[in-house]
C-alpha cells in the first residue's frame, strides 16, 4: 500500500480530529511500523538536534544500517542513556536547568529599574538609555546560531560551562562602567552569552525526558522563563532606590550569575546522546586498541565542515522560516508576545510612576502580577494537556500536534483582554491603582500559555527538526522584543495609555484566532511540509482505510 500523505485530503482535516483518540494502539503495516521506529530513535538521540537533512518531500527516510563497529546504548535499558536515569535524578537536573533560566532572564529586565538613574548619572535621555536592556536582547538574537552547533559538536555540558563563566565575568564591566559605551557592549555580548543556557537546557530537558514526562518539566522550564524577567524589576527596584545604588543591581546579578554557575558545574551532567556515544567509543579504543579500531560513534563520522555546519545550523532554521507556514504565523505571534512582555518594562513605569507617583520600588512591586499570571498559565498548561499520556499511547508516540493548542486558544482571547484592561484603566489616574495591577496576572497568564502552547505544537509538528524551527523563532522574537524597548515610552506616551494599549490589543485580537485556524488546517498544511514528520497522518490514513476495508460503507 502506497502511503503518500499528499493522497490522504480527508485524513489531512476531519478524519484527524475524528479520530483523534482512537480506542486502542492500532495495527500498522511493517513499512509504516519502521518509520515510526527510525523516527522515534532519532527523536530520542538528538532531541530535536538531528545533524541529517531530511528527506525529499514525501520520500520514505533513508534505512539507517546497521553497523557492528558503530557503538549504540547497550540494550533499552542501558543506565548511561539518559532517557533511562532515575525520576528523581532528573528532576534535579530539570530543577537546576530551571534555576539557570531564571538566573539569566533576571539579568535581561533586571536593569530597567535602574533606568532612570543611569540616564542622570551618564547625563543621558531615557530614549538611550533602554538601549540597556535592547543590547542585551540583541545578544539574544545571535547566540543561539553559535551555542547550537556548539552543543552540537561539544556536548552540552562544556557550552554551559564555557557560556555561565563568560556571561558571570562580563557583569564586571557592567558594574564598573564609566561610560554608556562600555556599558552597552558589555551588555551585548553578556546577552550573548546568556542565551546559551536557555537554549542549552531546553535541550538538556529534551534529552532525559519522554514525551509523557515532559510535559510537566516543560511547563516548569517554561514558567521559569517568564519569572525570570518578572523578578528583575521586582528585585532590582529596592536595590537601586536603596544607599547602594544603580551599580548594585549589576553586582548582585553577578553574585547571583557566579552561584547559579557553581552549582551548574558541580552538578550538571553531560546529557547529549551522541556525546555520551562518542565518549564511549573513545573510551573502548582505548581499552584495547587494537582489537577496538574499527569502533566509532555516529557522530564521529557526521559532516563537520564549514559548509555543513552552518547549513544544520544558520540555513537551515531560515530555509523553514522561507517555507514553513506555521512556523511564519507561530514566529510573528510569538514574537508579538515577546515584545509585549519587554514592553511592559518601560509601559508600567508610564502608568504608575508618572500618572500615579509610585516610586521605583512600589513600580517594581506591580511586576508581581505578571508573575503570578505566569504560575497560573503553567497551571493551566497542565489543564489542557492532562490527556496528553493518554494520547501518547494510543497515537504509538506521535498524537496530533494540533492537540497541543488548547492553551493557545484560551490565551489568545485573554491577551486582548488584558491589553484593553490595561490601557483603559491605566490612562486615568482615578482609577485605583490595583485595577489596572490586575490586568497585568491576565497578560502574565496569557503570555505564557501562549508560548507553552505553541513551543510544543513546533516540538511535536518538527520533532527531530525542531532545534531549527526555535533557532528560526528566537532569532525573530528576541529583535522583535530588542525594538519595543525602543518606542513604548513614546507609543505610551504620544498615543495615550489607553490607545497604546488599544493598539497592542488590536494586534492581538487580529493574532488571535491563530491556534484556531491551526486546529482546523493544521495537519492540511503539514502534510506538504518537508520538514514535519507527520507520522499521526499516516497513522490516520490506516485507520481509514482499514475502517474502509471492513466496512465499504465507511465515509467521513
């Protein structure tokens, strides 16, 4: 049987979500059985870090042969495969990953309190100096294209430690800058390093745990992400206002970013599979040199030449941003979003410091909500995919990924909500405080839902092509959220609080029927992607036929 899913329209739409889960494992032909298996190891080994390029569009994957010398995990149940470490053990991991998020989004808002004081004390406008937290997300913007390939080709352990001891260092030149121009490149390339921990425990997340087991780690990575740039403000504001001044703020983050560093190094693992494989092949070569020659590990034989190097890691994630619809739309919300949230550092200030004189600590405070929000949104992401396992088993490890939309679709109307909430309420100083305080749990929640949502909607639509599609949209979000820094003062300002906001709430009201339209056209517009598996396609397209088969009768 031909099993082309340009031939499966109906399977594409209606039949997907009909039979999105099926009332038992169901039987598939031997072909399909081993796409399912070859997909299945290397999502397990790479992790969404697949070095191949994948196949022609709609051609079967290569056969991966099998070769004596070449080292594989010594059976399922190998305890060096980090797919088979302790429960325990890898929430350790996953707790001290989450740590290190929140260390190094800390370090992106942390300064926006400070703001103000270092405009007086470098005798600049407030316009120039944002470009503080601007040059650090530009940071943001390149790192990824060389910590990629560099936990690719090193492992994650070394571009962790190399990275935290790099970004540790530079808060020196922050904290001791006599001149914005020292501060601003220091800034930079602080950010530049910073990133690389993000990217390097999305990773480590992805190497140790399952699919049913991510979903919680996710969300828990995911929460951190946000509670980072929110405890920024919060903390810095009391440092900054206090007798220690705007420097301070620099030297706890350095304080912080040198502990968080410590604990990583000591107890961090190595958790890249072809790293791992690659130590062990070394490590049988030289226990017996010569009876152990021929042994090697996959990814020593890999393409690590210039040109393949960067066609895995730069072409490759813009080649999918050229032809990948989904991940265009997932990028521009994403990216909306984002600057929404780096927005929000220079839009508060706006609203209660100049409309209702807080000070920079009680501004702080009001960051709080986005916090809680956060929490919230994780909670809700739990919600909304609790029958996620269930799917799992049913789908044979590859359920619809449209499945993973339902917080999206929550989010999504929240978000233009808040954004209203925010601005109508924000813009008269009769009204109380707390009112437009509240909307920001509702922005909070709905920002972070959204990027749960669609992250692992990108995860499973791309699977072992992923790290590219993320490479792809972090590119974007972060010079997205690097501009919006840049012009809310004024957009606030010029437009009015309540129109400023009107117009963010536009915006989002116009993004949000986006998970929507994925539901319900998804899997029609993956199945003429070359990137996207789409295995639950194929899957449903046996279903169909053997409903069909035993049934004539049988239609959608």
């Amino acid at each position: 049987m031909e099993h082309s899913i340009l031939s499966t329209p109906r399977s594409s739409s209606s039949t997907l979500h009909e039979m999105n889960a099926p009332a038992a494992p169901p039987v598939l032909s031997a072909a399909l059985e081993q796409e399912i298996l070859r997909d299945e190891l290397r999502t397990e080994k790479y992790g969404g870090d697949d070095p191949l390029s994948p196949p022609p569009n709609h051609a079967p994957p290569p056969p991966e042969e099998s070769d004596p010398n070449m080292v594989t995990w010594d059976g399922p149940d190998d305890p060096a495969n980090p797919q088979n470490w302790s429960v325990p053990y890898k929430w350790i991991v996953t707790v001290i990953c989450s740590i290190l998020t929140i260390c190094v989004t800390f370090a992106s808002s942390a300064p926006t309190s400070a703001t103000l004081l270092i405009a007086e004390q470098f005798h600049i406008s407030t316009e120039v100096a944002n470009l503080i937290t601007t040059c650090f997300l530009l940071g943001y913007v390149f790192g990824p294209f060389f910590w990629g390939p560099g936990s690719e080709l090193l492992g994650r352990r070394p571009i962790f430690v190399s990275t935290m001891v790099a970004f540790t260092l530079f808060h020196l030149g922050q904290a001791l800058a006599q001149n914005l121009e020292t501060l601003l490149v220091t800034r930079f390339f602080a950010g530049f390093f910073a990133v690389a921990p993000m990217t390097t425990c999305g990773g480590i997340i992805a190497d140790i745990w399952d699919p049913v087991g991510r979903g919680l780690s996710t969300s828990m990575f995911s929460a951190c992400v946000f509670l980072g740039p929110v405890m920024g403000p919060i903390i810095a504001s009391f440092v900054s206002e206090s007798y220690l001044g705007w420097r301070w703020v620099f030297w706890l983050m350095m304080i912080f970013a040198g502990a968080c560093t410590t604990v990583g190094v000591i107890f961090l693992p190595e958790t890249y599979a072809p790293i791992l494989l690659a130590k062990k092949a070394k490590q049988l070569r030289k226990l017996d040199p010569e009876h152990n020659k021929e042994i090697y590990a996959e990814h020593e034989r890999q393409d690590w030449s210039i040109m393949g190097v960067l066609n895995r890691t730069l072409l490759r994630p813009f080649h999918m941003l050229l032809m990948e619809p989904i991940l265009v739309l997932v990028t521009i919300y994403l990216a909306v979003v984002y600057g929404v949230l780096y927005g929000l550092f220079e839009a508060l200030p706006v609203i209660f410091m100049e409309k209702r004189g807080f000070t920079i600590s009680q501004n702080g405070l009001v960051f709080i909500g986005v916090g809680i929000g956060a929490i919230l949104g994780s909670g809700c992401n739990l919600y909304f995919t609790r029958h996620y396992p269930e799917l799992i088993v049913k789908w044979r490890g590859f359920p619809p990924p449209e499945q993973r939309l339902f917080g999206a679709m929550f989010a999504g109307p929240c978000l233009v909500v808040g954004a209203f909430w925010l601005g109508w309420s924000g813009e008269y100083p009769a009204v109380p405080w707390y009112v437009p305080a509240l909307s920001t749990v509702l922005i909070g929640l709905s920002v972070n839902l959204v990027f749960m949502s669609f992250l692992s909607y990108l995860v499973d639509t791309y699977l072992m092509y992923s790290a590219s599609a993320f490479a792809a949209n972090t590119f974007i979000r972060s010079a997205v959220a690097a501009g919006f820094p840049l012009f809310t003062v004024q957009m606030f300002t010029k437009l009015g609080v309540n129109w400023a906001g009107s117009l963010i709430g536009f915006v989002a009201l116009a993004l949000a029927p986006s998970p929507f339209l994925f539901y319900k056209y998804g899997a029609r517009i993956r199945s003429k992607s070359k990137f996207a598996p789409c295995i639950d396609l194929k899957i449903a397209q046996e279903i169909e036929a053997a409903m069909e088969k035993a049934d004539p009768s049988y239609s959608v």
